[in-house]
C-alpha cells in the first residue's frame, strides 16, 4: 500500500510568497517520493495550493472535514475522495489513523494545534508515526525556542525533544524524516524560467554544445532564492526581484555529461527584473527557443520543455 503523507495548514494563503515556494517545493519532493496526501478538504488558501499540486501530479488526495466546516467554508470537490465527520477531535483521529507521517507547514492556530497533538500521541507511545514541521525562513522559529526552553527547565526530555523535526527547507525536513535521501551525486541546480511569446530565456556557455536555462550551483549556505539571484547576474547582467520570485517546480535527469548515476535537480523560479538582458564573459550567446528546438537542450531542460508545453506556455 502505498504511503500517505498528512499536511497540515491553512485555508488561507497568508502574504509572504517565499512560503507558499517552499510549500509548493515540498509537494513535488513528496510527489517524487510516491506519497499521497491526506489534508483538511478546503478549497482555499495553502490547502487548496498543496491539493492541486498533487492531484496535477497524478496523485490520490484524500480531505477530511468536519460538517460545521462544509457550511462555513468550501471544500475541495475535485479530490479523490471527502471523508465527512462531526468533530474536530474525530478529523483528527481519521488522520492519524490514514496517514503515515505528518507535516506541518506555516500555519494558524489550528495548523499548531494538529501538529502538537500528533507529535504528543507519539511521543507517549500511541503512535509510531513522526511529525515534522516546515520552520520557513524562521516562521516557527519562537516555537522551537520554547521547546529548548522545556527541555532547559526539565519539562521535557531531550529524547522526546528529539521526536519533533523541524527544519528550515523541504529538502531538509524531508532527508530527516528519510523520506528522500541526500545524494551525494546529486546536482543541485537553481534555474530561471522566463517565457516571451511562447519561447523560453536560454543561454550557451562558450566551449558547450547544448543551450540551457539560465541558472546554477548552490553555494554553501544559500537559499534557492539568493542561488538565483546570485547566478542570474553574474550570467545575465539583470537583477531578479526577490518578491516576484515564484516557484515553477523541480525536475530531475541525468546530468548532462557525467557519469551514468550522477543527476542533477532543477529547482526552477520565474521572476522579473527590469534591466536589459545582457550575456557575461562566460556566455557566448542569449537565445529564446521554441518548442522545436528541444533537441538543442540538455535532457533535464527538455523534461521541463515537455512540462511546459504540456502547460501550453511553450509553442
């Protein structure tokens, strides 16, 4: 049977985009992971994001609901299944029972309130499923705080600390609950996809043979956000505006080039800048290519060649 992944979150979509990228990236590291989702069965705000992201992907999306909340707010109608109960406390139960981990991504009261109680039926030993939480760019930082300050006073021991993840990105949080592993052969790439009449921003570096999506290496340290601003100016001579940054999706094939094994990953952002578009010393030319030409492209470009055709935003 496969397995079931349980996200908590809100029906809101709350006013920080970087949240709703690292939401949206999360999905798709769970989707390549072959999880199903189980949710709250809304149809608005981050529930409805992560819903769709999923039910896009092929994937069985199972809401819960309670009936107050049908009256008071929309659920999803176009999820695999609705299951209906009369309480929160019951919601609650149904989805420990369904699924076999649980995330918590940024959130409100009731977000905190499912994600402490999953944690605490594991941590006294009614459950043995892990729950975890997305601390996007410090949102839950005071939280943690707090539970340092609990083992610090003795109120809660350092083994039970333990049994809350949380971390900073998707790729993170996911490699700690070992539902992806960190492949050492892995490339990790952060790319621009910028489209103009139904052709997309390419470059070639001078000695290549292949075009690419602008984009590049992480750096130590760096989020996906300053890896693309970082790379797009030093390739393109343009400025990504770090509030228009918006996650597009990640995609992986074998690295062009090396060994058979070795692949790389692309994050992929779109974004505006407002100066001219001009090549570094490293570039030797700037192109827009149509659909057409995929077989000018590496084979991880043409996967997101295919997506976005797919999409109709390539012609």
């Amino acid at each position: 049977m496969k397995k079931k992944v349980c996200i908590f979150c809100g029906a809101n979509d709350g006013n920080a985009i970087e949240i709703l990228n690292h939401a949206k990236l999360l999905c798709d590291l769970l989707i390549y992971a072959d999880y199903d989702l189980v949710y709250g069965g809304g149809n608005s705000g981050l529930m409805r994001i992560i819903a769709n992201r999923f039910l896009n992907n092929g994937m069985q999306v199972i809401g819960v609901r309670p009936k107050m909340l049908i009256k008071e707010e929309n659920a999803h109608d176009g999820i695999t299944e609705l299951i209906v109960v009369n309480s929160m406390q019951e919601r609650k139960s149904k989805m420990v029972e369904l699924s076999d981990v649980f995330i918590a991504l940024p959130g409100g009261i009731g977000t905190l309130d499912e994600i402490i109680e999953t944690y605490t039926l594991h941590k006294i030993g009614y459950i043995k499923k892990q729950s975890a939480v997305l601390n996007s760019f410090g949102y839950y930082e005071s939280l943690e705080t707090l539970m340092n300050k609990m083992v610090e006073k003795g109120f809660l021991t350092s083994d039970a600390r333990s049994k809350f993840v949380m971390e900073a990105t998707p790729e993170k949080l996911l490699c700690k609950l070992n539902i992806i592993k960190s492949n050492i052969k892995e490339i990790d790439k952060v790319a621009l996809i910028e489209i103009k009449e139904g052709r997309i921003l390419s470059a070639k570096s001078f000695g290549k043979d292949k075009y690419y999506i602008p984009g590049g290496k992480r750096e130590k340290g760096e989020s996906d956000e300053e890896t693309l601003i970082r790379e797009i100016s030093e390739e393109l001579s343009v400025n990504i505006l770090k509030k228009s940054i918006d996650y597009v999706g990640t995609f992986i094939a074998q690295a062009d080039g090396k060994e058979k094994g070795v692949d790389v990953r692309m994050t992929c952002y779109s974004g505006s800048f407002n100066e001219v578009l001009k090549a570094s010393n490293e570039i030797e030319e700037i192109r827009w290519l149509n659909y057409s030409d995929i077989e000018l492209v590496a084979d991880v470009d043409k996967i997101i060649f295919n997506y976005l055709k797919r999409k109709g935003e390539l012609n």
